[in-house]
C-alpha cells in the first residue's frame, strides 16, 4: 500500500504542506493555563520538541520549545523562557491522550532532565511505522510518503531561544507537530480501509 523508501529527489518533487491553522505561542504561565483547557480535551496530539542548535561539539542546549497540535490548532509552549508548567507534567503522564512524534527517545530523555515526569501515551511513529513496511524514519520522508506531500525543513536549525520568533519559525514548528498527527490518522485509517 506504501513504499517501504523514497528518494531525496523524489520528495522535492512533491508539493509542500504546513499546518494553515491557528497558532498559539505560549510564554508564560497565565497563557497556558488559558490554552490547558482545550489542550486536554484531546484524546490525540502531535507532539515534537524544539531546541537551540549548538555548533560546538559536545555543547548541548536543554528543550526550548515544546509543540502540540491537534487536526485544528496548534500549541508551541516556550519553556526554556516559563519552565514546565504542572498542566504539561499532567499531559505528558496521561495514558487518555495519545501523544504521536517521531525519534521521541531522545525528545523524552532530554525534557526528563528538566522535568520529573512519568511519560505515558507516547507513541513514536518511527516504531509504528514498521507495521506497514516502510523503512525510512525521518518526517519528511514519512510525509512524502504516507500524504504524499513534503514538509519544508527550512527552519530546522533557527534559534529557538530567539525573543522574537518569526511567522516561518512558527509555521515550521507547528508543521512538525501537526504533520505527525496526520500521518498517524492517514496510516489507522489505512488499516480500517484495508
């Protein structure tokens, strides 16, 4: 039903997709605490983390940006500015809402650091994948693959400790997000269709 791989070439021939919903960037601890309402309400997230790119060896920065969307709206949590609020701690825990990204192994052990929690819900297309023969792991080939659409990863290495993020900055990190959320939903309706 799907490839197992695709080329480079073959996915810059594909057209792009990004999440074209509302987005909200979250600071401080009174703005979460008015998105956390809606946040829990969903029995499915795509989730991914964002963090400062370092270009020295060994130098690592901690998580910068924490990203949820839903199929309609998207949530980019700033907490290397506001910390973790309890309301993400909870989230995070939840078996009820399923949390989908991809390589959530390091994503996971790096905010474990920041944060004591017991992760609960997560679901790492990379494994999930597997089920349906396709070999390649990174995002942009899932998308190209599974949607049939590429993502642009043109921001991938922007500062995201920045004060100001730009408009591209936060379509990229709610794409990124949003884009495992469809591709779980594409792939489970595939397996009811078929």
């Amino acid at each position: 039903m799907f490839e197992s791989v695709i080329t480079k070439e073959e996915v810059e021939q594909l057209e792009l997709i990004q999440f074209k919903g509302p987005i909200h960037l979250i600071d401080s601890a009174r703005e979460f605490e008015h998105s956390y309402d809606r946040i829990i309400t969903q029995d499915c997230l795509g989730f991914d983390t964002e963090t400062r790119p370092s270009f020295k060896k060994g130098r690592v920065y901690p998580t910068s940006l924490v990203q949820l969307a839903s199929r309609e709206e998207a949530w980019l949590i700033r907490v290397s500015r506001m910390g973790y609020p309890s309301g993400l701690q909870k989230i995070f825990s939840s078996d009820r809402i399923l949390k989908v990204g991809t390589g959530l192994k390091d994503d996971l052990r790096k905010m474990k650091t920041d944060l004591d929690f017991e992760p609960g819900g997560f679901l790492d297309l990379q494994h999930y994948v597997e089920a349906f023969k396709i070999e390649e792991k990174g995002l942009r080939k899932l998308s190209a693959i599974i949607l049939g659409r590429r993502i642009s990863k043109s921001q991938q290495v922007s500062n995201w400790d920045a004060d100001y993020l730009n408009e591209a900055q936060l379509r990229y990190a709610a794409t990124d997000a949003w884009i495992c959320l469809e591709i779980y939903e594409t792939l489970k309706k595939s397996m009811a269709d078929g």
